[in-house]
C-alpha cells in the first residue's frame, strides 16, 4: 500500500495558502498551511521538510471507485503534461473545497463546545462564591 500525497500553493486573498492533499487506495486526507506572503520554492521545501510530520490531517474520507487511483507506470510525456495542466489550474478541486470546509465546520463546532463548557463553568463558579458570601453574611459576628 503506497499513499501519495500532492501540495497546491495558490493565492486566496490575501494570504497564499497551501492544501496538502494525501490519499492511498480508498481514502484521502487533507491539510490546510497559511504561508502568508507569497512562498519561494525553496521556502515551500523547507516548510515540507522540517513541518509535514507536524500537519493535522482532517478525518479521512473515502474516495469513489471512479476517483480511485490505480497505481501503474505513466508515460513521461503524459506525466509532464498532466503536471503543466495542474500547474495552470487555479485553486483546489471541489472534493477538496468540500473537505476542507467540513474540517473548519468541525473546528468551530469543537471551539463553540469548549467556551461553552468554559462559561458555565464560570457561572457555576460566580453562583457558588455569591451564595458562600450569603451564608457568611447571616452567620453574625
């Protein structure tokens, strides 16, 4: 079993913005890097060198049969050409955008939880003091 993993740096105003895309025979994952201004090439190796093993994959997802890679030796012409046109499109593909944008809902989701948790407990918190303070008020002197 053999994952491939492919990076797309384009421009999303007003950051560059990079999508790791990994995927093996039957599911995908993908990553999303903010680079900020627009990254030199030997910035994005550098970038891929010292920080992949530190990228937060989404959930993984899994790929149709008809989006299925099959793993066979393509001709170099017809790789060189397929590369140039990737090159020339602009932005991520739509399965991308999608997972993407179910990764960031999940995020927002999992913030709103916790300061949610984090505000009730704060009142728990202000509710228990008030009513200590309401006992030591009528215990007397």
């Amino acid at each position: 079993m053999t994952a491939n993993i492919k990076l797309t740096v384009f421009f999303e105003e007003p950051f560059w913005v990079g999508v790791f895309k990994m995927w093996d025979s039957d599911t995908v994952y993908l990553s999303r890097v903010v680079f900020g201004a627009e990254p030199k090439d030997y910035e994005v190796y550098d970038f891929v060198l010292k920080n992949f093993s530190n990228l937060k994959f989404n959930k993984p997802l899994d790929i149709n049969d008809a989006d299925k890679n099959i793993d066979k030796k393509i001709n170099p012409k017809r790789l060189q050409r397929k590369i140039k046109k990737e090159t020339k499109d602009n932005g991520i593909g739509t399965k991308a955008q999608i997972a993407m944008k179910q990764q960031y809902e999940d995020f927002k989701l999992k913030i709103k939880k916790v300061s949610r948790e984090k505000k009730e407990d704060e009142k728990e918190k202000k509710f228990k003091l008030r009513q200590q303070k309401k006992l030591m008020k009528h215990r007397g002197h």
